[in-house]
C-alpha cells in the first residue's frame, strides 16, 4: 500500500442498500462481542458489521486493499466477500461502467480487482482532483449494478469509495537560478510547487554527473537530462525548445545561436531522445524525467564554448495530450518567456575539447625536420670535401 516512496492515505467506504452509508450484516446479536467488528444498534435489538467484516458473525475479513501507485490506482477484496452479498464480478464497475473489475488470483486467494491508471482516472469517471499548497487528492468508488429479480431486488449494491492522497513539497527557491554545472527552476501549476533540474552526464548511462565545467571533444555526445525532482514522478515533463548561445543570457542578441530542440522537436538531426527505463529511443513528454543527447559542435567565431538554454513545460498525468508534441517546421526560434507552467533553465559553460598541440609544438614539428636536412646536407659537404682532399694529397705523392 505503501509504495514508490509516497505518503498515501486510502480512505474506504463501504454501502450496502441505496441510501445507507455502511456495511449491514446479518450478524447475530448473541455474537456481536467484538465492537471492532460488530456494532450493535441504538436500540440494542439489531447488529451490523463494521467496513470491511463480513458474515453472520462478522468473523471474516474482506482483506480490501488500496494500492496507491505512481502510475496507476488500484482496489481489491475477496472474491467470498462479494459472493456472501450476492454481487457477481459482471456488476462490478467504475463509475463509467466501461471500466470493469477483474478476477485476479494472489498467493492462492481470488480476488475481485480494478486497475487503473492514472492516464484514465477522469476517462473512468474519477471525482475532480482536489488540490492544496500540499497534497492532490484522487478519489473513486466501485459499485455493484443491483440484481433485479422482475420488478424487485433484494441483494445489496455494494459501494467502495477510495482516495490516494499525494503529497507535495514546497521547495524555497529564486525563480530562475543559473548554477553551474546544474540548473534548476521552481515552477508553479494552479497553487503546487514543482522543481525542475538539468544536468549534464559524462555517458549513455545517466549515472555520473559532471561536477565541474564539462570539456567536451568536437563530435562526442552530449548527455542531457531534465526531470521533475519534486514531486517526484507525478507530473508529465514536456521539453518544448532548447538552444545553445554563445553567453550565458538566454536571449541574448549577441553572438550566435543554435537551436537543437523547437516547438518540442528535432531540430538539430544528431538530437536523440532516449527511453529513461530501457535506454532506448524515447520520445518527448512521455514522463517525468526527458533524456537526450546530440552531438558536440562549437560557433564558428569566438568564443567558442557554449551555454545551453531550454523552456519546458509540467503536465498533469490527466491532461498527458497536453504533453505530446506537434512537431512542425519552425522557420525562426522566437525567445519564449516562463509561463505559469513553463520554466527557462540554463547550463554553463560547456567548453571544446581542443588537441593537445600547443604552438611549440607545431614549431618543434616544423623545425626539428628541417634541422635535420640542414644537418645531413653539412655532413654531406665535410665528407665530399675530406675526400676529395686524400684525393689531391694521393695525386701529389705519386707525382713526387
């Protein structure tokens, strides 16, 4: 019940009948000993059971579950709880009742279930989202379709209603900090905090971050990752343009520009988004935390170390269209300004990694040939000349 780090409350409500708010057993008052599971009435002549206790002597646990999940919402309890009320797995339904329950079978137990995820709380017919400066609220019911016997019915509708609870953390922060070697904005959606952070890694596993200014070779891949850090995984991430300048304002008219991302895609062809859980293509929008890399490049003027600017924009899990992005041909990057659920986060510098060959070296490069010939060829001339002198010294020993 407890997962992914959240702090959950599920709250359940069990109706039995069409008006009354609580579970009523056919307990038996010479059994209605435990108060925790056996309530008896005002009048002392009638009993029932409290939520989630079944049967004549209320001595059975529904075992009713509330899992509260980072993507998905779910309920359950034993399939003999709903067989002892006479309510089929077919009855059981959300709101909207294209969304039905479903038998599942854990550790040898049945179990009635629904699952949902998040992407169809409001297409399932979820209450509207309840929000504060803390904490969404989801809230649901299941219900049973009464069974209709002619023009009566006897049998119960079964009623759960069930709410996970997330909470948000308020983060204290300038609105549009540049740090080096990360970068991270507070965005407000409605009246929630979100922080969102950028950071450079050193490879394709995302594990080590750069801790100082990254140096980078021309035509290496540059590892780029945005994520929501609070909360964590809750709202959709859409990256909707990144550019590089030349100094570190983002709109500057000084100096150059280059766009890698526009309107929420590809501009620059070696952009690449990869799949956060399997390290393979991705795509924009999709989660909560966006990767990417492209290739290394530097201005054709100085200087030539760069500042990597991108806007991105928070979607709620509910609202994920919102978060898919319409790619189309941009002819001119327009400066975007933050919005209420946008932010601009920057990064820098990132310098080239230039070859190690300092002017020094070129002139020992182009020296230490030429010296050599210059050499050879003095050496050249002392032995032709040492020669032809025994030569002389030869001709004027025979002459004598």
């Amino acid at each position: 019940m407890f997962q992914f780090g959240l702090k959950i409350i599920a709250v359940l409500v069990l109706l039995l009948g069409l008006t009354r708010h609580h579970v009523e057993g056919l307990c038996s008052m010479e059994h209605c000993t435990d108060h925790t599971r056996c309530v008896l009435s005002k009048d002392q002549r009638s009993c029932k059971c409290t939520d989630g206790y079944y049967a004549d002597q209320c001595d059975k646990d529904a075992d009713i579950k509330v899992t509260c999940g980072k993507d998905h919402i779910t309920i359950r309890a034993l399939e003999d709880f709903f067989k002892y009320h006479n309510v089929p797995l077919e009855s059981l339904h959300l709101p909207n009742q294209s969304c039905r329950a479903e038998k599942v079978v854990i550790d040898s137990e049945a179990y009635f279930m629904s699952r949902i995820s998040k992407h169809n709380y409001a297409a399932c017919g979820g209450k509207p989202l309840e929000k504060n400066l803390t904490h969404i609220l989801y809230s649901l019911c299941l219900l049973s379709d009464p069974q209709v016997n002619g023009n009566i019915t006897r049998d119960p509708v079964i009623k759960m209603d069930y709410t996970c609870v997330y909470p948000y953390t308020r983060t204290v922060s300038l609105p549009f900090p540049l740090v080096p070697f990360s970068s991270e904005t507070v965005m407000r959606v409605d009246d929630l905090d979100a922080t969102v952070q950028l950071i450079l890694y050193t490879d394709s596993s995302y594990s080590k971050a750069y801790s100082s200014a990254p140096t980078i070779e021309l035509r290496d891949k540059v590892y780029v990752e945005l994520t929501v850090t609070e909360p964590a995984d809750f709202f959709l991430l859409l990256v909707h343009e990144c550019w590089a300048t030349q100094f570190p304002q983002p709109n500057t008219t000084e100096g150059q520009f280059h766009n890698l991302l526009q309107n929420g895609c590809v501009k620059d062809q070696t952009v690449s988004f990869l799949n956060v859980a399997e390290a393979q293509s991705g795509r924009n929008g999709g989660s909560s935390t966006i990767r990417y890399s492209f290739d290394m490049f530097r201005f054709t003027t100085e200087p030539h170390e760069l500042y990597l600017h991108c806007t991105v924009q928070l979607c709620e899990p509910v609202d994920h269209q919102s978060c898919t992005p319409s790619c189309s041909s941009i002819s001119k990057r327009e400066a975007m300004r933050a919005g209420p659920s946008q932010g601009l986060l920057s990064y820098g510098p990132i310098k080239i990694e230039m070859p190690d060959r300092t002017p020094s070296d070129v002139l020992m490069t182009v020296v230490l040939p030429v010296a050599g010939v210059w050499t050879v060829g003095f050496f050249l001339i002392i032995v032709i000349t040492v020669a032809k002198a025994g030569k002389r010294r030869i001709t004027h020993g025979e002459d004598d």
